[in-house]
C-alpha cells in the first residue's frame, strides 16, 4: 500500500522565510527601523506563554522588531483595551496579536471587544470584520495566517485548487470560513461541513481537498477520504486519555511508547490511518502549525509597508 | 405531475409589511422624524430608474421618508463622493443607497469608491467590508438584501435550512457569498458553485435548497434538481432573443404571446420546466425580486433605530 505524500510544513515556511527576510531588511534599510510586531499577553495559560515565545522568537530570526506587553491574570478589561490602544498608536508597532484566550475571568465579550478595539490596518490576526469583510470580497490584504498558510501550502506543494471539489470541515471564523472563501476564490467548488452536517463522511468523500479544522482528534477516518485526495489536518488536539492514544496508533508505535511515558501527545483532527487513503497528507505536528507563524510574520510585513505607504500624518501620535 | 408550490415573494412581503409599518410609526412618534433613506442615482440606465422609482414608492407607502439626488451621466467621480458625502453627514438621513451600475465613464474602480465612502452605519444595502465582515461573524446588522430576502422566504415558507444540503449557484459579492453564509448560519451544509464547477447538474442534485444567481436564464434545468427540493430563482435576466424564450416555454405559452408582441420579457436562471421536479420554486418575476425591496426597508428602519440609539454627538454636523 502506498502512503500518503507527507506535506511538511516546515519545507515551505523555510522556503518562505527566505524569501520574505530580504523584504524585512529592505524595509529597516528604507525605514530606518525594523517592521514592528506588538503582542499582548494576558494571565498564565501556559500553551499561550509557549506560542507568544515561539512568535517572538521567529520575529527575531526573520529580522523583525517584536515586544510583548504581559498583563496578569488579574488585569481588568480596561487594563487590555489601554495596552491595544498604545500598540494602535504606536509608531514602531506595525503589526498587533492579542494572543487568545483571554482569562475567562475578563467576561464572555472580552475576546472580541479586544479584537475590536485593534486598529484595521495593523490586525495581522486578520480577525477584524473589515478586514474578514474585504477577505470576502475578493481584496484582502491581511488574512487569518492558518488558511492563508494552508493555501501557501496547496499552492507550492502542487495540489491544484482550481476546479477541484474542496471540503472544509468546521464554520470557525478562525478556519472554516475564511478557508473555504480562500478556496473559493481560487476557484474550487467548496463545501462547508460542521457538526450539523448529515452524512458526513460521505460528503468529505466527495472532496479532492479535504480541510479538517474541528478540534476532535483522529476524527476523520480512512471513510471520510477519496483515495488520493489532498488531506490538510488543521487540528492540534492535546490527548491525555490513553484509550483515545490507543485508538489513533497500532501497539508498540513509537508516538503510543512516548505517550506512555509523558501521558500526553499532540494530534490532528484527521486519524494517521487516513495516510493509507489519501494522496497527500499534512502530519500533526509538523504540518500546517509551522506556515500560521510564518503568515503572521507576512502579514506584518504587509501591514508595515502599507502603513508607510501612507502619509506620515496619518499615524497618530499619543 | 404535480407542479412545484410557488413561493411568492409578495405574499411574504406584505406580511413583512404589516410587522414592520407599526416599528416605522413607533419610530417617527419617538423621534419627531420618519426614518430616512437617500438614494443617488447617476446617468440614464433605464432600468435604474425603473428600480430607483420602486425604492421610493416603497417608501412613501411603508411610511419612511425618501428622497433621491439624481446627478447627470456627465457627473464626475467627486461629485457622487460629494453627494455620498452630503448623505453621511445628513441627520435625516439614516440609510444611503447608491444605485448600481454606475456609468461606464466613471472608471473601472468608481463603484467599488463610491460604496466603500458610504458610512458603514447607513450602508442599508450591506456592501460595506465592515458589514460583510459582520456578517460573516454572524453578527452582522445590515445584510444584503436580495440573500436576506430569500432567508426571510425560506423560513416563512416553512422550509427547513437546518442539516439541508444546500447548493448556492453563484459566488458574487452581492448574492451568492453572503447567501452561502446564512444558510451555513442557519445549519445548512452548504455547496457553493460557479463557472469553474465541474459535473455543475450533479452536484446541484444534491441539494434540498438550491438558489440560483448567475444571470443566465432558463440555465438551470430539470437535471440540475433533486425531486421534491426547493428551488430559489434570483435571476432577472432580460430575453430579447426568440430562440432564447422559444427553448424556456411551449409554443402557444402566455408568455411566449406577450414576447412575440413585446419583443422582450424577464426569465429568471431557472427553467420553467423545473416546475415538474422541484418541490417549491420560487416565479420570476414575483418571486425573490418583491423581497429585496422588503429588506431594503427593514434595513433602513434598522439603521435608523441603530443611529438613534446612539450619543447625538456621534452623528457629526457639517
């Protein structure tokens, strides 16, 4: 049986990085200062604190300017929306992350309030309704970094979308939805699945590209997939339970022996038994996780020379 | 046989109608004003003043004030900016419609400026990037007319959108998109198709609700339609070819008469033959198109009861 062709994240955020470093040394050479990437980081959640320093440890190798305002747990909402309020007005920021989640203890519309309150023009999340808006309308410029990674991906890894039935499985506005506008506009014919959806592995078996972004480890199954489909697995699922490890690897699988031993592991929404079905498949870790910080790092290129495409009077100073 | 139900827009509409005139009344007692719409109307497009003529009709007759600046087809790109201008800053007016298309001498972007310096909070057709960010949030105001139209028809009619499958021929920004987004909204699983679509007949079989919005008449035939789905027609297309209206009806059909006399009529994307196969259809005309008047109205009742809600001083005097 043939396996899956593993598509790596990794080997296209390299071949990115090379190209987009050169355009952030020219932008410090013009500019007189590195492309800027605020962070706000709110409480203790400890996988935050992991990817806020794996952000800012990729904006240091790519050559960035980059800074991190950490707030406790016992910060008010008000304390947040100040500290995205300077980010917005600052000269040297071009790019703001206000890293999710937000300590429950802030309400239920804290998340989006903060979202809100970023300025458009230096949301390098791509998480403002302007900016979702213009996305649909077919003129984005900054783009949520997981589908806007995922299509890098397609596109340098030779899966042709154009005319290509595609099936994104999950609405999130995160994923679900700005995935499925991304293949839609280039030209695939695009089914959204969600947990309403009947039948569903019989539509996903319909799809040439199928997109999994649920949050449910080892969901799709080798029945969901067209033999040689495309299988991009946007899941990162933390699994602690040992018959749910058991059920994803055969006995005696190096990731079961390593399971064992630290009691957890990280797995994709699509079952590693799909690689026996699919043509093409992205591997949890290693596969789409590697192209979102890579985006955020494009994004905030872009955000930093529109602004400086822009006259000078229209930041304002605080 | 049994014919498809016919879905008729006017029925909804006055019932639509008869729920929202008391909200308008309740309006201009509270505020001393009725709430207003202003449209701009550019050149000599007939069919443009036809609809423009309708708009206001509506209007007057649901109680709203209207009124319309009509500038020449010799006006400049400023001066429809300027009109905009005039109606953002307007505190009587409340909703801001700029009637499509612009002419040609414009340029290729004028549209896409024009609509994108209507304030966002009067933008009653939802075409703004904000808007339709909001709406794919699924918290989104103003909506697209024409796609909330059909919404407001399905769910009155009884149909069920949860867990349908649905398949939504046509990916513009101003029908097919956001049309795509309230069903999957609503729990639908929903299939968007357009030009590239390979095995177009197929798939669209497999929808329970298929709405159709590519501006080719009579296109979707009885092939293209599961028997007993329901079938939403939202082209209007002009047929001033014999041939063309020979292939949508038999020979001696009413319609056919009156084209033979006329030398044009309006045919919808639809075949009439679907009749035969469908389970609920929508007429052209008669169908969507009473609708998209409807939502326009509800729009600007909405943007006036969002405007009022808000500090005075938000509402900037020139």
């Amino acid at each position: 049986m043939t396996k899956a062709r593993r598509l790596e994240g990794q080997v296209v955020a390299s071949a990115m990085r090379e190209e987009i470093k050169p355009a952030v040394a020219a932008f410090a050479a013009a500019h007189g200062r590195r492309p800027g990437l605020g962070i706000v980081l709110v409480g203790d959640d400890p996988a935050s604190h992991v990817y806020v320093k794996h952000k800012l440890k990729a904006a240091e190798e790519w050559g960035f300017y980059a800074d991190c305002a950490r707030m406790p747990a016992s910060a008010s909402l008000d304390d947040v929306l100040a500290a995205v309020d300077r980010l917005n007005h600052s000269p040297i920021h071009d790019g703001i992350l206000v890293q999710a989640p937000l300590p429950k203890a802030l309400g239920k519309d804290a998340t989006q309030r903060v979202f809100d309150a970023i300025a458009v023009e230096k949301d390098v999340d791509g998480f403002a309704a302007e900016n979702v808006g213009l996305l649909s309308q077919n003129r984005a410029t900054l783009v949520a970094c997981t589908p806007a990674g995922v299509i890098e991906m397609l596109v340098r890894e030779g899966v042709t979308i154009a005319g290509a039935r595609a099936v994104v499985l999950g609405r999130s506005d995160i994923v679900g939805k700005p995935m499925a506008l991304l293949l839609l506009h280039r030209d695939a014919t695009v089914t959204v699945c969600h947990s309403r959806t009947k039948d569903l592995a019989a539509i996903c078996r319909e799809a040439d590209i199928l997109v999994a972004a649920i949050g449910r480890p080892g969901f799709v199954t080798p029945e969901f997939v067209k033999p040689g489909a495309t299988v991009v697995d946007v899941g990162i699922n933390q699994v602690t339970d040992a018959q749910v490890a058991a059920s994803l690897y055969p006995a005696g699988h190096t990731r079961l022996v390593n399971f064992a031993s630290r009691g957890t592991m990280l797995v994709g929404d699509v079952h590693p038994r799909v690689e026996d079905v699919a043509g093409a498949m992205t591997p949890v870790p290693g596969g789409v996780g590697p192209l979102t910080i890579t985006m955020l790092m494009k994004n905030t290129l872009l955000a930093a020379q529109n602004r400086s495409a822009k006259p000078v009077a229209t930041i304002p100073g605080q």
